[in-house]
C-alpha cells in the first residue's frame, strides 16, 4: 500500500520539471525586473524554437529506446545546401528542401539501423561525422549566407507572434497528436518498453524504428532551417554539438533515455526551460563563466529528480504478494 | 625482333631513369613550405590561406597546402606526411594548442621548421615559432577610439560586449583589452552585459537579443570577432537600432579581425570603429622566421602583428592594409 508520505513525494517528484521551471521563472522574476515581461517570453519562446522541434523528433527516437547524434550534422548539411544551391527560394520553398533533406538523412540512418541492424548509436556517431565532413566540403568550411526569403522568415510573424514559434507550436501539435491517438504512438511506447514483446504481439518493429529516424531526420531539417532563418549564416559551427542541448531538453521534460516513457510535450517544455535559464542569466548579466556550470546544474537536478521517480515508481509498481493468514495454517497441517 | 635480357635491362633503367631523375631534380630544386590550416571556417582564416599561399610563391617556395577539419590526429599525420615531402618549413594553424605538441616534436627530429599561426601552442620544450596578433592591445586601441567618440558625442552610455570561447586565449586577451579602456572611462560607460557566445553564431544571436530586450538603452557594442556580424545585424535589426552614424537610435559599434564585413559595415555607416589583424604583415613574419631558422638564426618564441585601428573617417587612406577590404574588392569587382 502506498503511504501518504510516499503519494505526496512521488506527486512532487512527477511534476518536477513544472516545479524546477517555476522556480527558475521566480528567480529570474525577482532578480531581474525585465525578465517577466511579454516581449522576453517572446524572445524566449523564439530562441527555443529550433531545439524544441529537434527535439520532438529526438523523444521519439528515444522513446524506442534509440538515439540519434547526427541531428546537428543534419541541420549543417541542410543549411548548406539550401544556403549554397537555393539562396534564392521562397521561405516555405527552403523549409521543404531542408526537411526533405533531413528526411533523406534519417532514411540512410534507418537502413543501416533496420537493414543491417548495426547499433542506432554507431550508425549515427558515423553519419554526425559524414554529414559535418559533407558540410564542409560542400561549403568549402567557408561561412554560408541564408537567402532574403529565408531571413525574413526568421524575422517576421502573424498576428504577434514569430513564425519560428508557430512552427513549433505545430510541430508540437501534430507530434501531440501522433503520439497520443495513432497506432504508430502506442507502438512506440510498446517498443521501447519491451521490443521483443511488442514484435510477438504483431507490431510492425522495424517499420515503426525505420519511420521514427526519418522522422527524426525530418524536424532536424526543419530546426535546421527555423536556425537558419535566425542567425542569418552558417559557418563550419552550425549544429554543432546540437545533439547535447536536444537531449537534454528531452531528458529534462521526463523522457527516459532507456526508451518507453516520456513524451513530447515536455522536451519542448525542456527547451523552454534551458532557453529560460540562458535568457535569465543574460538579464542578470551574469559572470559569463557560471553559465555552463548553472545550465549543467539544472540539467543535473532534473535528472536526479527522475532516477529518484523512477525507482519510487518501480517500488510502488512492484508486485506485492499477501499470503492469506488461513493458507499459512493449512500448509502447516498438511505437511 | 629478338631482345636479350641485357638489352631489355638496360633499356628498363633508362626509361626509369628519364622517367625519375627530370623528377628528382625538379624536386631539388624546389622549395616548398606546408600551409596546414585546421579549417576556413571565417573569412579571416580564408584570406589567411590564400595570403599565406602567394607570399609563400613571392619567397619562391611552392606551396603544399592542408585542410585538417578540426581533426587533431588527421593534422598530425598531416604533418609526417609533410615530414616525408622534406618541406623547407611548416606553417600550421592548429585547433587544440596542447594536441600539436607531437608534430612540432617530428618536425623537430627532422629539422624542418615550424611556425604556428594566429594560434600559438601550450607551452612545451618543443622547438616552434608563433605569430600571433597583438590582441589585447589591438583591442584596447580599438575600444579607446570607440570611446574618445563617444565623449565627442556627449552623454552616458550603456555598454555590450560580446566575448568569444572562454577556453580562447584569443578571446580572452579581446575581453581583458575591452575592460582595459572601460573600466577607465566608467564616468561614462557601464557595461550591462558580458555575453558569452562561445564563438557560436546561434547563441550569439539569442544573447544579444536577449540583452537589448533587457537593455533598450544600449548604445555602445563591441564584438570581439567580425565572423559574427550577420548575427549582429540581425538582433539590431529586430530591436530597431541597426541605424548609421548620425541616425536617430545609432549604436556606437566597433569590430574586430578586419574583414570584409567590417569594410562594409564601416562604408556604409553601420560600424564605427574596427579593430584589424594585419594579415599581410603576419603572413610576412610566418615565412620570415620560417627562413631565419633555416639559416640556423634565433626567432623569438612569439612575434607579434600590432595591428591597427580604422574609422570611418580613416577607411579611405588606410584600407589598402585592410585585408577585408582586398576580399570585398575581390567580390564586389
């Protein structure tokens, strides 16, 4: 039986990344007068973008119990692609390209996963280098300049808001959506819990896995190009080391790196965060040198709030076997 | 027709020996000096390279040219296989100051000099060279003169500096150049925001936004790299205060490196002081030393380019020494 005191720690340790987050927020709010207002939320929501949508394709990568390290040399080759060959293209034009790009990425990691069955984490520690080393060569490590159409995407909005948080809100929705009300979200839940179970129940394991990298690859492209649209160039370090930041915003937001559980909403919540605590470190004008030491300590109590709800979780889950008083006594009589 | 076996023997060593000795001769006739860059990631490498190329040619050495793509151990067996070609010395732009310790060691055992670029190594008993900008003092001048136009101007002023890697050294003689001047001149300015961009465009736009959402008053920025000016441009942009000098809203602004963006910008009004590397001179004092420790002379273990300083009102005369100013002619015809 749960005790209340068990109900209450796990109830805290559940909404743990809600509770960090509005612990930063009051922090910030207090030390920094700016911080609370509309147009910061704005900007932060903005900045975030590129991670977030990365990252929504990164959960379900990771909710299969795999991962994907080349989102960052996906985005690097996209942009110089789009930036060298198709300057000139209209923004929704570029946004099809790299995404159609990235999903052709995530379609060769899938097939070295699927079809040859070589771990996700060799193949794509292999294609983060073949895509940057590709990157390179095409733009000869020179900087890569974003089209017009493309920048005023990064700069421009509707009714108030920037198009870079539109897309992610709709990237949002529609991963929502997926993994909420759609057979191929209950299967990846069932993968990542128990792949070898979820294959004897009839669940198309390797479909699901090859759709999921491509996926992946998809919204790398498509956080490639929101990137793009912002900072208005890509040199040799665009996307660079990506991955890390990705991650960890999935992982912030509950998504176990151990695959089948967690879920989208809160690696976008993830990003926010992380974006929050760099935004709140720049109001206060912070000593630059705390910012990967107070970025890496939240990401490191976020974690540890987790591996603490997952054990509590796997106690209070686990099966508890109540041996009836009477069976006690006739064992005893009959032997 | 019948060939005996000395025939066929004799006639095989002097095909091999028409073949091979034209070679062999050329071969020491030429000098050649390895130009090996780790990768063009900036213009300032870019131009460096191609500089770095013809005023190897104008020495009168061939150059045999390598691209590492930040990858330490492919520049160290870059650098053996240099070793093999017995080039008359070894230019190198190195990504990790500790890493190429090794190769300055081969280069060493096989007496072929090795002078690093813009970049000097972690401090070891291997024998090398480095020509390096005088960053800090370049950044000082840069920021003084920022400063005396500020107080021509009047007023007080709100302060940004955008700082490159903290594990740079480059970087971090820029910030103590910065600081050097501003905390001189604190009656005037106080600096409201220190961002950390890590020498990554991505982040440098984020913080700088997030810096002028939280200061509206800034009116005075300095980067410590011109690589990251499209950034820049564009978080000015979105707060309204990318204007030229003169202009309501204008942000007092200098550069740093010189390249073609900051001509640009200092042509046309945006930029108003830049702080510049002069490549030309430093390409000069990396094939300089590379000759004097041939002839066996002493080089100093660190020559410095003291750079120079333009405005806009010296751009005309001075741009010649500009390096960004040869690439924009270059684009712009």
């Amino acid at each position: 039986m749960q005790t209340s005191s068990t109900r209450a720690s796990l109830a805290v340790l559940r909404s743990a990344p809600a509770l960090l987050f509005v612990a930063v927020v009051v922090l910030f709010a207090i030390l920094a007068p700016r911080f609370l207002e509309v147009q910061n939320f704005a900007n932060i929501l903005t900045q975030s973008a590129n991670v977030a949508i990365v990252a929504v394709g990164m959960t379900f990568v990771l909710l299969l119990a795999g991962v994907d390290l080349s989102v960052g040399a996906a985005m690097y080759v996209c942009a110089a692609v789009a930036g060298l060959y198709f300057k000139d293209l209209p923004a929704p034009a570029a946004m099809a390209l790299m995404t159609a790009i990235g999903a052709l990425f995530g379609a060769i990691n899938a097939l070295f996963i699927v079809g040859l069955g070589i771990a996700a984490f060799i193949v794509t520690l292999a294609t983060l280098f073949v895509g940057r080393g590709l990157a390179l060569h095409l733009s000869q490590t020179k900087m890569v300049f974003a089209g017009d159409p493309v920048l005023a995407f990064g700069q421009g909005g509707f009714l108030g808001i920037s198009y870079a948080v539109w897309t992610m809100a709709i990237v949002l929705l529609l991963a929502l959506w997926v993994q909420q009300w759609t057979p191929y979200g209950r299967y990846l839940y069932a993968i990542g819990a128990d792949r070898e179970g979820a294959r004897k129940a009839g669940i198309p394991v390797r479909r699901v896995v090859f759709a999921t990298y491509v996926l992946c690859g998809t919204l790398a492209g498509l956080g490639g190009f929101v990137s793009f649209s912002q900072v208005a160039a890509a040199s040799s370090g665009f996307g660079l080391q990506k991955e890390f930041p990705v991650i960890a915003a999935a992982v912030l937001g509950g998504t176990s790196l151990f695959g089948g559980r967690g879920g989208v909403l809160g690696s976008v919540f993830g990003a926010i965060l992380i974006q929050t605590v760099q935004n709140g470190l720049v109001l206060l004008n912070a000593n630059p040198y705390l910012y990967p030491l107070v970025i890496s300590a939240i990401i490191f109590i976020a974690v540890l709030l987790d591996s603490q709800r997952t054990r509590i979780l796997a106690r209070l889950t686990r099966r508890q076997i109540r041996i009836e008083p009477g069976v006690e006594a006739r064992r005893s009589t009959a032997t | 027709m019948n060939v005996t076996r000395r025939a066929f023997n004799l006639g095989a060593i002097l095909a091999a020996g028409t073949v091979i000795l034209p070679g062999a001769v050329r071969a020491a006739d030429e000098k050649t000096i390895a130009i090996m860059f780790d990768s063009l990631q900036s213009p300032f490498w870019v131009t460096g390279f191609d500089v770095l190329k013809e005023k190897a040619k104008a020495a009168g050495y061939q150059p045999l040219e390598s691209i590492s793509n930040l990858d330490d151990n492919k520049q160290f067996e870059q650098v053996q296989s240099m070793i093999q070609k017995k080039v008359s010395g070894i230019i190198i732009v190195q990504t990790d100051s500790k890493a190429v310790i090794p190769a300055i060691r081969e280069a060493n055992k096989a007496g072929i000099p090795m002078v690093h670029f813009n970049r000097p190594p972690a401090e070891s008993d291997a024998k090398s060279s480095a020509v390096q900008a005088d960053n800090r003092a370049i950044m000082k001048s840069t920021v003084q003169a920022l400063v005396d136009k500020a107080r021509k101007a009047g007023g007080k002023y709100k302060a940004a500096i955008l700082i490159g890697d903290l594990g740079d050294q480059n970087a971090i003689q820029r910030r103590d150049g910065f600081f050097d001047v501003v905390d001189q001149n604190k009656d005037i300015i106080e600096v409201v925001a220190r961002i950390s961009t890590e020498w990554n465009p991505d982040k440098a736009f984020a913080d700088l936004t997030n810096a002028l959402q939280a200061n509206p008053d800034i009116n005075f920025l300095v980067t410590s790299s011109d690589f990251l000016l499209p950034q820049i441009q564009q978080a000015l942009k979105i707060a309204g205060k990318w204007k030229k000098t003169g202009e309501e809203g204008h942000v007092l602004f200098a550069g740093f490196d010189g390249d073609e963006g900051q001509y640009a910008a200092l042509k046309d009004g945006y930029m108003d002081v830049g702080g510049v590397q002069n490549l030309f001179y430093e390409a000069d004092l990396a094939i300089g030393a590379i000759e004097k420790m041939n002839k066996g002379e002493e080089v100093p273990k660190l020559l410095l380019d003291p750079g120079f300083v333009i405005t806009q009102e010296t751009l005309d005369q001075d741009r010649d020494k500009m390096w960004g100013y040869a690439v924009w002619k270059k684009a712009n015809g």
